[in-house]
C-alpha cells in the first residue's frame, strides 16, 4: 500500500486500467462471439435459399415432364 496520496492515486489509476483491460478483453470476446453467431446464421439462411431454389426447379422439371408426357398422350395429331 502507498503511504502517500500520490501513491493511493497511483495504485487506484492502475487498478482502474487493469479494470479497463479486463471489461475491453470481454467486450472484445463477446463480439467475436456476435460476429461467429451472425456468420453461422448467415451460412445457415444461404443453404436453405439454395435448398428451396433446388426444390422449385426440381418441381419445375417434373412439371414440365408430365405436361410432355401429357401432350405426347393426348392423340391428337
């Protein structure tokens, strides 16, 4: 301990920085974890995009067969 106020002031500046330090370091963790969070949610909303894109056009081609197939059915020529 400081026998002097310039010491107590001192030491109470360097536990204020420390302090500082330590709550930067945690904001700082928690917006990495933020950032991975928005990423994975980010990824998982483009796969299911492509998932539904890949279903439509599937669903589009069997359309597209079955009025063929229909048309190729119907005898009329």
């Amino acid at each position: 301990m400081a026998d002097t106020l310039r010491g107590k002031l001192t030491e109470a500046g360097n536990a204020i920085s420390e302090t500082a330090q330590k709550v930067g370091n945690r904001v700082s963790e928690k917006a990495e974890q933020a950032k991975n969070w928005v990423s994975e949610k980010a990824h998982q909303a483009q796969n299911r995009a492509e998932e539904a894109e890949q279903k439509a056009e599937n669903e589009a081609e069997e359309v597209r067969e079955d009025a063929k197939a229909k048309s190729d059915d119907c005898g009329c020529s």
